[in-house]
C-alpha cells in the first residue's frame, strides 16, 4: 500500500507536466496532420510555388517511369496525381491556390474515387476539371483597385465581391452582383475585386495564424467597410447565401443601419399605420406586386426623413384594386401614394423609380400643404427670431403667419382655409403693385419674395411656445392640454425685424456688468411684433388683414423690441435606428457576432503549428522544475553552529542534561558581557592609579 501511495504521489505531483505532454502529442501527431494535409504539390513529389514547367515534368515522370506499377496503380492514386496536375497547370487556378489556397473543385477528387473504385486507373475519363469558365460579361464593369478604396471619401461606405477570373460559380452569380450594385448605386460604393489584383484581394482576405491569406467561404466573397473606417478591423463579411435580397438587407441594416419598412393589409393600415403616425408627418405608401422588400434608397429615404415621412408598404393584388382606387385613386402597381394634410387629395405616382427621382420627389413632398411649425421646421420656415428668413440674410423684415390650436375637426377645417389663402396670393404675386389699401399685393409680393410663410402650431404640444403669443384669459380654449370641449384655433402674425445698426452697436458696447452681459445674451437677434387676429374666417378678410399687417411692417417705423423667445419642444422621440448606429460596426457587431468570431477564432488557432512544440516546451520546464523541487532534502531548523557540541547526532541520555547546562552557562555569560559592554561609562568603573586597600582595623587589637 505504501507503494501504491507512493506511485500516486508521485503522478499528482507530475500531472501538470503530464498533461501538457499529452497535450503536445496530441497537436503534433492528430491536430496538425488534419490541418495541414498533404498539399498537391507534395503528391506531384514538388516543393510549394514550384512553376507550371516543373509541373509538367514531374507528372511525365510519375507516369511514365513506372511509378504508377503494383499497388500504386489503383485508379484513386492516380485521381490525386492527375487533379494535382490539372489545378496547377492552370494559370489562374494555380494563382489561388498558392496565395489564397481555394480550390473551386475539390470535391472531383472524392466523387471520383466512389465512381472509379475497384477499377483501374486506364479507366478514369480526362480531364478531371472543367476548365471552360461560363462567359461573365463585363466582368470588370466596376473593377477597382486598393488606391479606389483607400482615397474615397471616409464617410462612404463600400460593398465588394471577391472573385476569380476563372472560376464557374463566380459567373453563375455576376448576374446577381450587377443588380446588387445597381440597387446600391447612390447609396454606398460597390466594386468587384478579381483575385489577381493582388493587393486589394490580399487586403480584404483573412489570416491564418501562419500568415496564410484565405476566403472562410471561398468565392465569390462579399465584405464590406463602414462609413467612417477603412480599417482592416472593420471589415464585415457576409456569411449567408449569396441572393439579392440576402445581401441588400444584410449591408442596409448591419452595415448602414437603415430601418425596414413594414407591409400592411387592407385592413391593418388605417389602424396600425395611419392612425399611429404623429399628425405632423406626411404619408408615403408603397404599392408593390412582388412584395420584396424596400429598396435601399427607399430605407435611406426613410431614415432621412423620418422627422417629416413615415413610410409602409402594400402587397397589391387584382381583388383589392378597386378597393385602392377608391381609396387613394391607384390603377395598379408599383405606384406610390403621399398623404399629407387631412381632406387633401393625395399625391398618386405609378411607376418605378431611380433613386434620385424619388429622393427630390420626397424633398417636394415632405412638408404637410400647410406646414407645421416644429423644432426641425422652424429654421427652414423662417419662423425663427435667431436671425434667419426664408429670403436670406440680408433682409431686413419678414413675416410668418401661424395658426395654432389643439388637433381638432376645427383646426383641420382652418388648415384648409389657410391653404386656401396661400394659394390664392400665390396666384396673385404677378400683379403689378398697387397702392390700393384694399388689395392683398402686398402680402402676395412677399409670398413670392419668400418674406412671409404660412404655418401651424399645435397648441397642445408647444404649450410654453402658444402661451407666449396669444397672452389673454381665452388662451387656454387654444394652448395646452384640453380641459374644455370647446377647441379654438387662432391666427396671428409676427413681424421679425433685422436692425443692422442695432446688432453692430451691441457687438462694439462693453457690458456695465455681469447683469447686462446676461440680459444682452438671453434675447433673440431679431426684434419681433405679434398681431392677433380677431376677425371672421372669410378668406377675404383674412387676406386683407395679412396684408394690411405687411403694409405697415414695411413703411411704418415699429418699435424695435426684443426679447427672449421659449424653445419649441421636440415632438418625436429619436428612433433606435439613430442612436448609437455608427457604433457597428465601427468595432464589428453585436454580442452574438462577438461570440461567434470568438468561437471561430479559437479553431482558426488550434492548427497553429507552434502550440505542438509550446506545450512540449512547458512540459519539460515544468518536470524540470518539479524534478529539482522534489530531489532537494528538506533541512530542519538547527541551533547555531557555536552552541552545538561536537557529539554523535544521538547523543546519551544521561549526558544531555550536562550539555543543556553548559549551554544555558555559556548564554548567560554571553548575555552578560553584551550587557556590560553596551552600558555607559561610570566613576566607578575606573580604579585611580594612587588608590589603595584600606585595611581594616581589628577591634581585639587594642
């Protein structure tokens, strides 16, 4: 049992070394033969990169020096040799195996063996490869180089695919190529790379941990950069089957991260599309017979636009035409309809589009008939007391007429009239000016001059905002959360006034102190004058008002006052698809993704060739130094060398009182010694030289 004991001490203590010796055996004689097979060169007898002309001759020898005699001549031998030599006598195969190992066809070798097992090798039909490449058309249609990538512009993103000259399934799927670029075309940057543009092929390749560039899936390879990075880093690939809808939506949402864009049935959309959409943004719907998904212009479009525009789709289909017709006047599909203020006739296109011809159809488009003053719309309405108008910056009034009010029957009823009025001084803006106090051509003159905009605010929302401009005890029929039924809207105007002088005299003015500093910096630029309007809601009066109110804003001198106007407040929340998208990617993907390329990363090193020797390494540093640990004697304490006696190791029991005595003797004189000589210096330690012994005297003497 002590053996026994003793043998499994032993192999506890050795486990690490042991285990890292296995380890090593197992890379060097299981892992690292299946990861590094025989290559084709070594079937041909060759060294690696040898060149075409070698090929040749080492294949003539194999063949006719008799090599292929006896056992040798089974047919599955001679199907490696052969395949050795058709794929490296072949230019462009040759190129990809030596740089990127890929072998289009290497699965003729195993179906060739299953077809001619048992049979000889006379019997195997040539050649083995097919080397008749399908045509690929204008393959280089949109070719590109590492100088194209690297001195594009940072915030473009790029698509590739990677692919061979000389490979078959490269031009089976051009076809699908050419529509991916042509639906990415104004989107993002596409180019395909052939394999002999070794620089740029070889940059957007994978390494080994041996340094060898290789494609994970072969070719054709699509990978793609990310706005803002043209590192290697930020390369993603793409992993699915090679479709045109596989590879538009993967680089519209992982790379660009557009949003997707619903479908909705004939009854879905009025409730779950029209009815949920904020009020404030125009409608666009897509009519489509495939039913494939938006385009990636169209989902660009819809991130663009998505504080003016919400988009849907509708699969179209022969028994709901007339149900669209009626609705939104569609005949048939494709088609796309926009929805903008409630009671307006819809703006109906059919037809495909481009991607630039439906971009300036949505900028026309995005704004409702009468827009909404909004924090995104109040700069480019000129509804601004920063400074800015509609007509630039060198005009020196204008004038934006608002109506505001809750959503309401009533507020869509005054929208109308307001269009109404708009269109009508937009008829008049050619009439030549007047001075007839009556006639509205002042107001249409500065319509057409861009100085006066027309536009809504919902009082409900912009509560701070309506209560500024209308300050009277009925403001809260109009501003605000609705506590009566009674809905009011009211229309007022604001005259915004530029004073050139005035801003230059309080850019020169030193502030008196902290006080005027403050004030000076909480007022808007422009001054502003408010009219409210109390009259009727005949169209005529109304204009009459309008103009009357741009007459005097223009000829009379106003006070110029200014003052702080309240912040709009945003209506709409920022959508998930803009907050935080760029960070793709930037540093690859999601979590998922993270463990996958983890995953993928560990097995990509388990055929490292220098792990094998590593683990042999530790092992043998680690049985050394276990071997060195345990070989040393262990050495107990033992007394100081000038207490021990020179005696036996086991000395008699009746001598080691004595000894233990002379020792505590001998400590105690050491102790006292040290005592005396570390104690200072006294009178009495010194005998004078004169002295002497008195004696003493003796009593029986006398």
């Amino acid at each position: 049992m002590a053996r026994v004991s003793s043998m499994l001490t032993t192999v506890k203590a050795y486990s690490v070394p042991l285990m890292l010796l296995i380890g090593a055996m197992l890379y060097q004689l299981v892992i690292i033969p299946n990861t590094f097979p025989e290559s084709h060169y070594d079937v041909l007898g060759l060294k690696r990169h040898s060149s075409i002309e070698e090929v040749d001759e080492a294949y003539e020898k194999l063949v006719l020096s008799g090599n292929l005699d006896g056992e040798s001549r089974k047919s599955s031998d001679f199907i490696k040799i052969r395949y050795a030599y058709e794929l490296l006598t072949n230019p462009i195969w040759k190129r990809n195996y030596d740089m990127f190992g890929i072998e289009e066809q290497h699965d003729v070798i195993e179906k060739a063996k299953q077809q001619y097992a048992g049979k000889s090798y006379s019997e195997v039909q040539l050649p083995l490869l097919d080397a008749a490449a399908s045509d690929t058309g204008d393959e280089a249609f949109n070719a590109i180089t590492l100088k194209d990538v690297l001195t594009s512009k940072i915030d473009s993103p790029w698509l590739f695919m990677i692919y061979s000259s000389g490979s078959r399934c490269c031009a089976h799927r051009f076809g699908i190529w050419k529509r991916i670029a042509a639906l990415l075309d104004g989107v993002a940057n596409t180019g395909a790379v052939e394999l002999g543009e070794v620089q740029l092929a070889a940059y957007l390749a994978e390494r080994k941990p041996t340094g060898q560039l290789f494609y994970r899936n072969g070719i054709p390879s699509v990978v793609a950069f990310p706005p803002q990075c043209r590192n290697v880093d930020c390369l993603v690939r793409f992993e699915g089957e090679l479709t045109t809808d596989a590879v538009t939506d993967w680089f519209a949402t992982a790379i660009l991260s557009l949003p997707r864009i619903r479908y909705y049935s004939k009854e879905s959309l009025g409730q779950a599309f029209i009815a949920k959409t904020s009020p404030h943004k125009v409608k666009v719907i897509f009519f489509s017979k495939t039913g494939e998904r938006a385009t990636p212009f169209v989902r660009v479009a819809a991130k663009n636009y998505w504080a003016y525009a919400s988009f849907a789709f509708i699969l179209w289909t022969e028994e709901e035409s007339s149900f669209w017709w009626n609705t939104f006047e569609v005949e048939s599909a494709p088609a796309i309809v926009i929805l903008k203020d409630p009671g307006f006739k819809p703006v109906v296109h059919h037809g495909p589009v481009n991607n630039s011809w439906f971009s300036n159809m949505i900028e026309q488009n995005k704004h409702q008939e009468l827009p909404q003053l909004r924090t995104v719309t109040s700069h480019e309405l000129g509804c601004d007391a920063r400074g800015y108008s509609r007509a630039g910056v060198n005009v020196e009034s204008w004038y934006c007429v608002i109506l505001a009010g809750r959503l309401s029957r009533e507020l869509n009823e005054m929208r109308r009239t307001m269009c109404r009025i708009q269109e009508t001084l937009s008829s008049d803006g050619e009439l030549s000016s007047t001075d007839n106090e009556e006639s509205p051509i002042h107001a249409a003159v500065a319509l057409k001059e861009k100085r006066l905009t027309f536009t809504w605010l919902n009082g409900e929302s912009q509560q701070k905002y309506c209560l500024f401009y209308l300050q009277s005890e009925t403001s809260y029929d109009t501003c605000g959360p609705r506590q009566d039924v009674a809905d009011v809207p009211r229309l007022f105007i604001v005259r915004y006034k530029r004073n050139s002088t005035e801003e230059n005299t309080a850019v020169k003015k030193n502030p008196r102190n902290m006080w005027d500093a403050l004030l000076n910096e909480d007022v808007d630029p422009a001054a502003q004058l408010v009219a409210r309007y109390n009259g009727s809601n005949e169209i005529p009066e109304i204009i009459k008002w309008i103009a009357n109110i741009v007459k005097d804003g223009d000829s009379r001198d106003l006070p110029f006052y200014r003052t702080k106007t309240p912040e709009l407040v945003p209506e709409d929340e920022e959508p998930m698809f803009l907050k935080g998208a760029q960070n793709i990617l930037s540093k690859g993907t999601g979590m998922k993704q993270k463990i996958h390329g983890f995953v993928r990363g560990f097995y990509d090193r388990l055929g490292d060739p220098r792990i094998g020797p590593y683990l042999l390494l530790g092992a043998l540093l680690s049985f050394g130094a276990i071997w060195l640990r345990r070989s040393q004697p262990s050495r107990p304490s033992q007394p100081d060398q000038s207490e021990q006696p020179s005696q036996p190791s086991q000395p008699d029991q009746s001598e080691q009182p004595s000894t233990k005595a002379e020792a505590r003797t001998r400590r105690r004189a050491r102790q006292r010694m040290t005592s005396k000589k570390d104690a200072p210096s006294s009178i009495t330690d010194v005998e004078p030289k004169d002295a002497y012994q008195m004696p003493l005297s003796d009593p029986d003497s006398e």
